[in-house]
C-alpha cells in the first residue's frame, strides 16, 4: 500500500511538473522529494500549483466546534463498538455461513472509512491549523475511493448470497463454499482497488490551483475538482460514467437478485414462510438504500458549488452516521445474532 501510494503520487508530481513547463521538469530523487516543504508552486501559466490544502471543516462557527466535536466523538465510538461487536460475534461456530463471513468483512470495511476520515475530522474541530498535505490528502483519496467501491462491490456479493440462500438452498453449500467466498471478497477488493487508482490519478493530475481551501472535511473528488483552473466538463463526464460503474453496475445486479428472489417467494404457499424468506434479506436492502442514496447524490453533480453543504451533510452520513447504523440494522432484525449476543452477556455476567 504504502509503495502504491508513493508511485502515484510521483506520477502525479510528475505529470504537473510535465504541465508546468521545460523548467520545472526536473524529477527530484525520493528523499528530495520527502524533504519538499509543503509550499505553493508557480507555473508556465501563472497558476499556483497547490502542495498544501486546508480543509474548512463542518462548520465555521465556533459555538458549535465543541458540540459537534463531542456528537462526531459519540459517533464514532458507537461505531467501532458496533462493528468490533459484529466482527467478534460472527466468528461464533453458530454464525460460520457465508452471510455472516459478508457481514464481519463489512463491518471491518465500515471501520476502516470511518477510521481514514473521522480522527482528522476531530482534529479539525478542536485546532487552528486544518492543513493536510499533499500526500496526505492523496492517501486520504485514494482511502475513501477504495473502501467505498469495495463495499459496493460487496454489497453485491450479498445479493448474490442471499439468492443462492433463497432460491437454491439445496446446494448453498456447494455453490457458497469457502473459497468462493473468499473468491467474492477478493474481487470486490480488487475492483476496488483498480477504481481508487484510476480516480486518484485522475483527480491528482488535474491543475489544481489557489484557492488551496477546500470547502469540506475530508479530502474527496467533487471538492477537489472545483479547485481546478482548467476545465474540468471531460473529467465530471468521466465521473459521472466511474458513478454508473462503481454504484450502479452492483445495483443493477443486487436488483437482478432480489427480483429473482421475490420472484421465488412469492411462489411459497405458506405466509410464515414467505415473511422468514424475506427477513433474511430487508436488512441488507436497508443498506442497499442508505447507500445507493447518499452515494449517488453525492458523485453525480461533482462540480455543484451552490449544493456544497448538502453534500457536506450527505457525506457525513455517508462516513460517519451509516458504519453506525449497519451493525444496528443487523444485530436488532437478525435472530441467529442476537441469540449469539445474549448468550455472550449471560456468560460474561457469569464471570
């Protein structure tokens, strides 16, 4: 990861020195570059190339950095209780099936984006100085994309196991194995990974230019793209098209899923047996839609200075309120989960 992270952000130090003119095209060796200090470039065509950012938080006023800062605190506490709680639970012998090795990968990935975007977040509230560094924010970035296209690619791997659970239920074990499994889980992450590259890259090699102030709280695509001096009308095009791909390709395919379920439980006679076939799958749809919702609104219009605050809000839910939500969703509409929960609390009790 760490070498990943180096290339590209070469790469796009490389590209716009290659921008700026035969002058500046010189490539500094790897410690020069560590030793560069994070100050403002000019270029051929007197834009400041920016080395260094400042991120303007949530909120501008100060009576509210203290309430917001204690509320994000609360938050985040919940959510690495909830999914840490998950992550423990489901290694329980009784919850060893593929729904629950998704769910333990999910919980992990919901920590992971709340971890890479929340901790800066506090800083920010509580300190004057909100800068982030280039490479930092590249890193952050590069983060955000990967996780949030890994889950959705996950997500979709759920369908996929809740229609074999549904309509095949005689050979789930033979199709849901533990290598296909494991076979899912590494694809999503992968096709995660190919999707953060391309986008970082993307984003990074753009001529960004002052102001260095980025009206948001962390590091992501339509934010940085607005501090472009170039036009951008190719690249939003281009997101637009990463948004199908990466958000609706995996709905496209959960809907195909659970059209062939419902499909297959309305043909169940009995009505108890339809309502137990569904409830095996409205937790994931619950979080199918929080996140198709916000994820959608928050990548179509990239560019949308005058929605800025709504996306702020959007992203916040999408970072921060939504890890917090899904061990709430699973563990309160799951039966199997909360059995394992309360037979946990009786033995500690015990102790």
């Amino acid at each position: 990861m760490t070498e990943l992270l180096e290339c590209l952000s070469f790469l796009t130090w490389a590209v716009r020195k290659h921008r700026a003119g035969p002058a500046q095209r010189e490539h500094p060796t790897l410690g020069e570059r560590g030793r560069m200090e994070p100050a403002e470039e000019k270029d051929a065509g007197n834009h400041t190339l920016l080395t260094e950012f400042v991120l303007s938080g949530l909120s501008s006023r100060p009576e509210l950095q203290h309430v917001l800062f204690f509320t994000i605190c609360f938050i985040y506490s919940m959510t690495l209780v909830g999914n840490l709680l998950i992550c423990m639970l489901t290694v329980h012998p009784a919850l060893h099936m593929p729904m629950y090795f998704f769910l333990r990968v999910l919980s992990f990935l919901d920590i992971s984006t709340a971890t890479v975007v929340v901790p800066k977040m506090l800083v920010i509230l509580l300190s004057e100085d909100r800068s982030i560094s280039y490479l930092g924010c590249v890193t952050q970035l590069y983060c955000v994309v990967f996780l949030a296209a890994t889950e959705w690619y996950l997500l979709a791997a759920m369908a996929y196991d809740r229609y074999v659970a549904v309509c095949s239920p005689l050979r789930y074990s033979a199709i849901m194995s533990t290598r296909a499994c494991l076979s899912l889980v590494l694809l999503s992450c992968c096709s995660g990974k190919v999707v953060s590259v391309v986008q970082t890259a993307w984003v990074f090699t753009l001529s960004l230019c002052g102001p260095r102030r980025i009206n948001y709280f962390f590091c992501d695509i339509p934010p940085l793209v607005v501090l472009s001096c170039t036009d951008t009308s190719r690249y939003e095009k281009q997101l637009i098209s990463a948004t199908v791909l990466v958000i609706f390709t995996p709905f496209c395919l959960i809907l195909l899923s659970y059209t062939c379920i419902i499909s297959s439980i309305l043909k169940i006679s009995s009505a108890e047996s339809r309502r137990k076939a569904f409830s095996t799958c409205s937790s994931h749809l619950a979080v199918v839609t929080l996140y198709c919702a916000s994820g959608t609104l928050i990548y179509l219009q990239p560019k949308s200075s005058s929605s800025q605050d709504a996306k702020k809000i959007l992203a916040l839910i999408y970072t921060t309120v939504i890890p917090t939500l899904n061990p709430l969703i699973y563990s309160l509409r799951n039966k199997e989960v909360k059995e394992v929960l309360i037979r946990a609390m009786a033995v500690l009790m015990k102790k």
